[in-house]
C-alpha cells in the first residue's frame, strides 16, 4: 500500500543542509515528491511511495534531518491519496 506524507518544518531551517539531506534520503528510499522553501519560511516537503518508505523516511526526519539545525519542529499530516509525482525534485540542487 502506498502512502503520501506531507511535512512542513519551521525554526532553525536556514543554512542548516534540510533540503539537501531530505532530498537525498528520499531518493534513497525511492520516494517521489518535492522539497521546497514555501512562502512562511517553512520547508516544505511532500513525498509518496510504499508505507515501508514512507514510515522509514518518518523515523530519519524524527530523530533530526540535519546535525546542523538547532531544532527540528515540524507538522506531519499522512494521506491515503497520491499525486502521482514522477521523480524526488528539491528548488536547490
């Protein structure tokens, strides 16, 4: 069964690689989506692929994207429904 999941981190996200490691991760874990600065000064990030991704990539942005960040506060909201997005893009590399 796949999965969509939809997370917007706020607070210390500027210079901190947030971007960056998610891409990668993602990647990793073959999941699709998008990881981007949205117009709050939040990076938001939406991705879909199987739950076992899905719950795997949860466990890496739970314990703390980047070593970088002096906090990682974020809001998660989990969705049945996908978008169908072809490939991970990320606004920065």
């Amino acid at each position: 069964m796949n999965k969509r999941a939809l997370i917007k981190f706020f607070g210390d996200v500027y210079g901190t690689g947030y971007r960056f490691f998610i891409k990668q991760k993602a990647i990793e874990l073959g999941l699709k989506g998008f990881c981007k600065l949205n117009d709050q000064d939040q990076i938001e990030v939406e991705v879909e692929g199987s739950k076992k991704a899905i719950d795997e990539f949860l466990v890496f942005v739970q314990k703390g994207v980047s070593p970088q960040a002096d906090s990682n506060s974020f809001t998660l909201e989990l969705f049945d429904d996908l978008k169908g997005y072809a490939r991970m893009e990320s606004d920065i590399v």
